[in-house]
C-alpha cells in the first residue's frame, strides 16, 4: 500500500500545531477614568492584523499614525513625508 506522501506524485501536508489564544489587555495611556478593553487573539497574529483588533475594539476609524514598539524597536506603516499628500479619495484607499 502506498503512502499519503507517494499519493498522485505529492507530499501530504503536515497538519498545523494548534495555535494558542492569548488574552490580552488594552489600556489607553492617561485616561481618566481608565478606558481599556480586554481581546483574544490568536498566538501567530501578525502586527498588521493586531493593529486592526485594535482599531475594531476600540470603535475607531484608522485616522491616526501608529506603531509598535517592541524592546526598544519601532513597528509599522512606512509614512513617507515627503512626498506631497494625495487629494483625490480614490488613492486614499
């Protein structure tokens, strides 16, 4: 009998291993009273979809720069300033 891997010419794939959940708390700096909100996320998020838990949580638009920062190294969009703004709305998105 043939093996999983020697079926139609190809590797089988090898089943992930389960990711964690962790639960994370945030806490806007200088609120007060304190604003916060406590989010699950799964253990391989990437910054870039952390970024979005946060905006939904927190009810906001993406309206402001932001980073990351992670033992003493900064994290995010390239901003780049010195090109002049677009006005047209289309190549906003």
């Amino acid at each position: 009998m043939a093996s999983q891997q020697q079926c139609h010419g190809r590797k089988s794939a090898r089943p992930k291993p389960p990711t964690e959940i962790y639960q994370i708390k945030i806490t806007l700096a200088d609120s007060k009273p304190s604003i916060w909100r406590r989010v699950a996320v799964s253990s391989d998020i990437t910054l870039a979809e952390l970024h979005h838990v946060i905006q939904r949580a927190m009810g906001w638009w993406d309206c402001h720069l932001h980073e990351f920062k992670i033992a003493g190294r900064s994290y995010g969009p390239n901003y780049d300033f010195e090109s002049e703004p677009s006005h047209s709305p289309a190549e906003w998105l």
